[in-house]
C-alpha cells in the first residue's frame, strides 16, 4: 500500500503537556512515527498541495493563528511552549482579541496541546500526506495511507484539542468531494471519538462520519460522541456514534463495527475515508480497551470488504513500543 510521510512532521515537539492534574512529558512526540516508519517497507513523501484544501476545512483566521501563535507567544517575553489557561465556555463568539493569551483560549479546547515552534510546520506536512493518500486514491489506489503527525480528527473549523491543529481527514474528505465524490463515508476507529471531525460534517448530507469509540461518559473528549448526537439540518441522520465501555475486547468491538459498516453500506458512499487510532490496544497507557496486535487486520478485512476506495490516515496510538506492528497489522487487511 502506498504510505506518506513528510520528515518534517517531526518538527512538533512540545515538551509537556497537562495531564490529570499534572504536567507531564508531552504523549504525542516523535517516537510514535519513528517506530511505525521502522515497521514499514517503503514511504513517499507528499507534494505540496498548497492551502486551499486546507482552507475548505478551515477558517482564515484559525489558520493564521496556528502560524503566527508561537511567534507571538516569544514576542510577549514567553520561553518553551504556548498554553492556554482561559477558555470561553459559553458565550463562546468571534472576537478580534491582542494578547496570545486570550487567542490561545479562543482557538483551542483543552490543555493538552500546546503549540511548538515547529508545531505549524509539521500539522502543514501531515495534511500534504493525507492529500497525497487522497490522490493516490482518486487515481486508481485501492488504498493509501497517511502516516500524520501530528493527528488531527480532535480539532475544528475554528480549534484545537487533543494533540491536534488540522483535521487531516476533513482535509482529505473534502478533497475528494472537490474532485467529484458525491457521497463520502469517514469511519472513525480511534479509541477516543473525532468530535472535531464530527463538528465539521454535522450539518452535512453529502458526509457520513461513524465513529466507534470510548464511551464519553468516561473517556475523552467526554462532552461529544454521545449515542444521541445525530447531525442536524441536512446532516440528520448522517452521524452514527457507537460509544462503547472501558475493556471491550475484539467480538464486542467487531459487533459495533459491523453496525458502522451496515450504515456505510446503506448510505452509499462512494469513498471511504478512515480515522485509524491503534490506542485502541489493551497495552495504550491513555486508552482503556482490550484489542490485540493480532486483531487489527481482521477489523481491516472487515473494513475492506465495503470495497470502496479508501484513503486511510493516522491518528492516536501511545504505546510507542508496539505501535509499528499495530500499524501493520491493520494495512496488511488490505493486502
């Protein structure tokens, strides 16, 4: 299968990140990519598409920020990495705002994805890997796949959480719809559910977005991707959640599956994206299910059997040491 990766996808390297009360070294950092790209025969590294597919997905002033928030962060006499410490949980609106500080809580949700110097740099190059895959695809590729780092199914049109700046499967969605994909289908199988992705497509009719994923009445991002979120507008109907409980093994989770696929199936898609997140493995140190290296390529036989062309981009997956072959063993599904 075709893979892409960009080395500059490195360059983010924030130092911690908040975590439990506490600041801790940062989860999402190069060790990930390193053990995959061992695990893998042969990567292309992507052209640049530019920013205008970035921009279908995302807003100017979002993006200008992701650029600029670093720098300014310096120029206000910071060291180390950009946080946020104040968000506007309601009231939420657009806002022209002077301080770094303030943008930092407008733009973003959480505390755990601080921006690096490199951090812009790098979420550009994983959204080149995810158009590259996507191109690949349109062009005749069964599959491709997308080695992105940073992830990017956590954040929005307009912010970021959960270790993500741009939303590499949106962008790839997207792009596939501005070559003349009517019906697109994303399969989400990250541990944690793609509320960013969710976001973006909710009053969408021409996008399916399924996830199967943690429960959020336990699990992060625990405020989207309860079972009774169903789009609105002319996205209802078009979101499928399957939240699933803490230690869900491979039957438990193959039976939510199939559920997703029946609904793929049913909506007609005519191309297939997917969030895969390997966290879902019973020895992730954030996640909490049962699933083991060996189970990932029947979850992709299972997948591939839509017979769709499928672009397939990655997201979460800590446990480093074991990461490769998790990887792997999913793509080798789609031998």
């Amino acid at each position: 299968m075709r893979t892409f990766f960009d080395a500059r996808q490195h360059d983010h390297a924030p130092a911690m990140e908040l975590h439990n009360g506490a600041y801790v070294p940062y989860a999402e950092h190069r060790g990930r990519m390193e053990n995959v790209l061992e695990a893998l025969s042969y990567v292309e590294a992507p052209r640049d598409y530019g920013m205008e597919p970035i921009r279908r997905v995302h807003r100017d002033n979002y993006l200008e920020f992701l650029q600029s928030a670093h720098p300014r962060w310096v120029e206000a006499g910071r060291n180390g990495d950009a946080h946020g410490y104040a968000w506007p949980v309601v009231g939420r609106r657009p806002l022209k705002l002077n301080r770094i500080d303030a943008d930092l809580g407008q733009f973003s949700f959480d505390a755990s994805s601080p921006i690096a110097a490199g951090t812009w740099t790098s979420a550009y190059w994983a959204a080149q890997s995810a158009l590259a895959a996507t191109e690949a695809v349109l062009a005749g590729e069964r599959a491709a796949f997308a080695l992105c780092r940073p992830p990017g199914h956590h954040c929005g049109a307009d912010y970021l959480g959960g270790y993500c700046f741009i939303n590499n499967i949106a962008v790839a969605a997207e792009a596939a719809i501005a070559a003349g994909k009517k019906r697109v289908a994303i399969l989400d199988i990250d541990y944690h559910h793609g509320n960013g992705t969710q976001d973006i497509f909710y009053d969408r009719g021409d996008v399916l977005f399924v996830s199967v994923h943690a429960d959020p009445a336990t699990d992060y991002p625990f405020f989207w991707g309860h079972a009774d979120e169903h789009g609105e507008g002319e996205g209802e109907g078009a979101t499928l959640n399957l939240p699933l409980p803490r230690g869900t093994d491979l039957a438990a989770y193959t039976a939510a599956l199939d559920t997703g696929l029946a609904a793929i199936r049913d909506f007609g898609a005519d191309m297939l994206c997917v969030s895969f997140g390997a966290d879902t493995f019973a020895g992730d140190p954030i996640s909490q299910f049962a699933l083991q290296t060996a189970d990932y390529t029947p979850i992709a036989r299972s997948i591939a059997a839509l017979d769709l062309p499928t672009v397939i981009v990655m997201e979460g997956g800590y446990a480093v040491d074991a990461l490769g072959a998790n990887v792997a063993a999913f793509l080798a599904g789609f031998g």
